[in-house]
C-alpha cells in the first residue's frame, strides 16, 4: 500500500518543475510552487523535527496563517512520518479566551508531542498549555535547518504503512477542536481515489480554493487532492476572500479554475458582496463543478449565486452538491456532475409531526429540499430510525454510512468511536431521507427543537425569517430552550440587521414571527435582534448554534 510520502516523492522525481500550488498572497505576486519546491521547503521542516527529537507517529500540531510556511510545514511533518492537525489561527473573528480554552482543550485530548507556530505567538501557545503538558517542543517557523543534501536525506515518513494514521481533523467545535478524527494513509487515498471518479477529474482540471487547511473542506478536497493527484492548485487566504468574495472569482478567471466547493453560506455571501467593479472583464464559463457542502444546502442559495454570476458566464449545470464529513475524511455523497442536482419539494407539517418527507400539498406550508447526490464509488449509505432499523424511502431518520475511507477512531477517544461505530457502521448523527439513491439532509440531530412533542429544524426556521427583508442572510440562528412553566422547549430566533431604528427593528421582528409562524406552524415568540458580527461561526463558517444559545442567554435574560 502506498502512502502520502511516497506519492509526493514520487511527484518530485518523475515532473520536479510541474507546479503544484499557486499560491496567492494579499499585496503580493503569486507565488507558484513546483513539485522540487514544495519538497525541498518540505524536506527543511522534516530535518527540524527529526533534530528536535520528534518521531514518527507523535501528533504535530501547526498553529499558522495561510502562508507558504504552512504549507511546506504540513508536508514537512507527512514527510517525516510525524501526523499534522492544524489549528486555525488566533484572528480578529475568534475570542482570544475562547481560543486559549480550545488550545488547552485540544492539547489535553489530542496530547500532542509538538507544535509549530511563529516566534511572536511562541508565549500565547506556551500560556495556554495545561500543567504536565504533552508537549515536549515548541517549534517557531525561524528554526528551520535544511538537510545539506536532498538527494541523499532519508525521509522517515517512506517507513510508515498504509494501516498508520497520516492526519488528524478535528470536528464539531466554535473553532473545530472537540474530537480528533484520526485517518490513515489507506483512507484518505481511497477516498481521493472514489472522490476523482466522482468528480470525473480530467487532465486539464484546476481547483481553485480559498478554504481553510484546518477544515476537512479545504484541507482534502482543496489542498491534499490536487497535490497527491497532480491537479494544479490556486489557493488563496481564506481572511482575504472573506474581505473581497471577488477575489474567487478573478482568480476562477485568471487560471481558468474548473473545480471548487463552498458552504452554502459562501453562496450567499459571494452574491451579496461582489462588487460589480470588481468583475470587470471576469469570465467564469471554465467552472464546471462548484460543489456545495458542509452545511444544509439550500435551493434558494444556489438560485441566488447564478442569478449573480451568470452574466459573467457562469453555468447553472456547474452547481452541484455534496454531503461531507471528516469520519468519511470528506465526501459521501456528490450531486450535479452528471445533471443538476434533485429538488424535491416536501410538507413541511408531515416532516415535522410525521418524520415523513411527504410530497408537498398544494397550499400547504412546503420546504425545497436539495439533493446532496449519490454515495461516491465505495460508499454505502442508510436511513434508520431510532432502534437502527431501515426506513424507507421518504422516512427521516438518522443516516448511517459504511466505506472503506472512515475514519481509525477518535484520537484517544475510545469512548466517543464506540457510540459512533457500531456493528461496522458509522452513525452521523444527521437526519435525512433517501429517494433511490438520491440522500437528502435534513439537519443534525443535537439540533432539533422539540415543541410540545413536535420535532422542529432549525435551518427550516431560520431559512423563513431571512425572507423578511432586512434580515442578513446567512446570519440568524433559531434554538430551543427549556421553558419549566410550560414544560416544553421555546423556540427563539436571533437575526442580525443593519438598522438602529427602533420602529424599524420592532416592524423585523413582528414580519420574523409572522414569517416563521406562518411557515412553520411554531407559534414564535422570541425574536432577538442584533447587530452584524453578533454571531459565533465555526472555523467552517457554519453557526455555532450551541455558543449562540449561551450568548443570548447571558445577554437577554428572558428564561431567568
């Protein structure tokens, strides 16, 4: 069995000057980097940790902005058989107390042997380390001793098997750190392999990214696919897109990108703060798959990002769709490579009281669904209900998946993988339906409101209040609370919006309660305006509906 390091050498050997990555910096040229470079940058790293006493199979964590050091760091660490997990860097967007709480978290779970970050953030790292710490080293970036002979420098990480863990992710936090999601060279590469079939990867395919390394999205399918698959690279920083969406585009457009995926939010995002100025002279008419993934996906997002985009020649046959998750190391399902992804329109009373995705009745209160596709070559995909007994189709249940690509186990979280797998099945922890072949998601299961004994989605509710005009899209968040005079959960939703008007904000929030409520059939009561940059997003960018739900209770006081 092959692995990582093995492929990457490889690369250097047989095409050294074909470029890997181009990598695009803010203020600066683009920077490409061939197959010697990306080694050699790789191999100095490599050498550092082999001299700081670091052995294969200890866990490297990389605490480091987008940036060619990153870059070289993390294969550096694959090269030299040690495992990497990055963790995003401490931004203006993080809490800094959170972000200590999550470092100490991460190092007391996944017990690191190292970690590498920059000498100016060497005392933040130090201060969040817990008392009889794992870490034996603190690495920075101006450490580096390259190897005085590449050709000759023994890479340790040739010693490692396919069966060894290659990488940790890390799911399920505000800044993704909550379980190490531990995967091996076999898994991954099984998975690249199924996902390029999927993909339909061609010879003059480019991927276009601008997703963070320390989210599965971006690291697999945006950085470790097109390197051990030959696929030509254009990464840009995630801190920069978010500053200007354009940049996506004129990058798409300058290298004629062909690949990409999205959360559903970037939909919405990119379509609502792309200047017109800004796509002067940009054509998009070489994207052929723009994926959507890691949250709900929403037919409205997807209509709203080819109305925007279309006049600069963007193909609607180029949205699909994709169900993704780290245990799988990515995909499970994709959509929309073939032809465009199912809608099915449902009774949003039969999902709510029934668990049924009953086909819509005229009149009746209905939710687009959108199909995240088929399961990719290797995949198998179930609906069971609670007792794990098989639906059928259009029965809601929790989905189960079974591949040759899940993950080896929590990292030293034996507790966490018993309850995930079982009986060779991996339990999501996601609802959904199935039609066929075709999986549709409904949302996760820790996220459902149970009102008077009905089962309510909060990205149903909250999909209806940013109908109302003056809502930001992608920016509300509903949750339930515990009410102990009635006895059941309340549903409360928090939006954000722009104005300061008090009349105005009271007209928002009667339209959110007559929207939802008339949507849903939940009697809305609770609706909490505020200000833009309120809300708490993962590393992802998805909503933090846990970190949410305790900032709004300290802050309205409402349930005492």
């Amino acid at each position: 069995m092959t692995t990582f390091s093995n492929l990457l050498l490889d690369s250097w050997k047989q095409c050294p000057d074909r470029v890997s990555i181009n990598v695009l910096l803010a203020g600066k040229e683009d920077q490409p980097i061939t197959y010697r470079q990306l080694v050699e940058g790789a191999a100095a790293w490599a050498n550092t940790f082999d001299l700081a006493g670091i052995q294969p199979g200890e866990v490297v964590v990389l605490i480091m902005q987008h940036s060619l050091e990153l870059i070289y760091a993390y294969w550096g660490t694959i090269l030299h058989g040690a495992i990497p997990s990055i963790m995003p860097f401490l931004t203006e967007k993080l809490q800094p107390e959170r972000y200590r709480a999550d470092l100490t978290a991460l190092v007391g779970i996944t017990r690191p042997e190292c970690i590498v970050t920059y000498r100016d953030f060497e005392a933040e790292v130090r201060s969040a380390l817990p008392e009889a710490s794992s870490v034996r080293k603190v690495i920075v970036s101006d450490e580096l001793q390259p190897p005085q002979h590449l050709d000759s420098f023994k890479f340790k990480g040739l010693e490692r098997q396919g069966n060894d863990i290659v990488l940790l992710q890390h799911s399920s936090g505000t800044t993704g750190l909550q379980k190490g999601v531990a995967l091996s060279h076999a898994a991954v590469l099984n998975q690249l392999e199924s996902y390029a079939s999927a993909l339909k990867v061609y010879d003059n395919d480019v991927i276009v990214s601008w997703l963070p390394l320390y989210h599965d999205m971006g690291l697999i399918a945006g950085f470790l696919l097109p390197v051990l698959k030959r696929i030509p690279l254009v990464l840009l920083s995630p801190f920069e897109w978010v500053r200007s969406p354009a940049r996506l585009m004129q990058a798409v457009s300058k290298y004629k990108g062909t690949l990409s995926w999205l959360p559903n939010f970037a939909y919405n995002f990119c379509a609502q703060k792309t200047r017109d100025r800004d796509l002067e002279g940009i054509d998009l008419s070489s994207w052929r798959a723009i994926s959507n993934c890691s949250e709900p996906m929403r037919f409205e997002s997807h209509r709203a990002f080819y109305e925007r985009f279309a006049p600069y020649g963007l193909k609607e046959s180029a949205l699909c769709t994709c169900y993704a998750m780290a245990e799988n190391v990515f995909a499970v399902t994709q959509g929309g490579i073939d032809s465009a992804p199912v809608v099915d329109e449902i009774d949003r009373e039969a999902m709510q009281n029934q668990k049924l995705a009953a086909a819509a009745v005229p009149g009746q209160p209905s939710v687009k669904m959108l199909s995240a596709g088929r399961p990719i070559p290797g995949v198998r995909v179930r609906v069971v209900d609670e007792h794990g007994h098989d639906l059928p189709d259009r029965g809601i249940g929790e989905l189960a998946l079974q591949s040759n690509c899940m993950l080896s186990e929590y990292y030293h979280r034996p507790d966490a993988t018993e309850k995930a797998i079982r009986h060779g099945w991996y339990f999501t922890g996601d609802f959904g339906y199935k039609i066929g072949d075709e999986v549709f998601v409904a949302g996760r299961k820790k996220d459902m409101i149970i009102v008077g004994g009905k089962n309510v989605y909060p990205m149903d509710l909250e999909e209806l209040a940013m109908e109302v005009p003056g809502v930001h899209a992608g920016r509300v968040v509903a949750f339930g609370v515990f009410n102990e005079n009635i006895g059941t959960e309340e549903v409360v939703i928090v939006a954000e919006v722009d104005t300061h008007d008090p009349a105005e904000r009271e007209a928002i929030g009667d339209a959110i309660r007559q929207t939802v409520t008339r949507g849903s059939a939940v009697a809305l009561r609770y609706v909490h305006l505020v200000d833009a940059k309120w809300l708490i997003k993962t590393s992802s960018g998805k909503t933090a509906r846990g970190a949410n739900k305790d900032k709004f209770l300290k802050e309205a006081a409402i349930f005492g």
